[in-house]
C-alpha cells in the first residue's frame, strides 16, 4: 500500500476516508486494506496494552 493513500486519510491524529460510493464529488478512499491495516494494528495495540 503507498504511503501517498495514507497520507489522504490522515486528519490531524484521526484517520478520516469514504468507505462507500454515493457522495457527490467524493470517491472513495479507504479500501478494504486500508480497514484492515487499521484493525491490525489496533488488534496489536491492544494485545500489548492488556499484556503489561
């Protein structure tokens, strides 16, 4: 995945996309990779904050 698709979800500290067609003016930006990216990493953020 580019570091460019990436860098369009990024919003300050939030990740921000459109995950569906149908805005106007508005493509979609945050795939099925990129949901999965995110869920990994959290998955692991979590297993390491509950372990300590």
């Amino acid at each position: 995945m580019e570091q460019a698709s990436w860098v369009r979800l990024q919003n300050g500290s939030d990740i921000r996309g459109v995950a569906v067609a149908g805005i106007a003016d508005q493509p979609v930006n945050l795939t099925a990779a990129h949901a999965n990216s995110i869920g990994q990493a959290f998955a692991h953020w979590l297993v390491t904050i509950i372990n300590h």
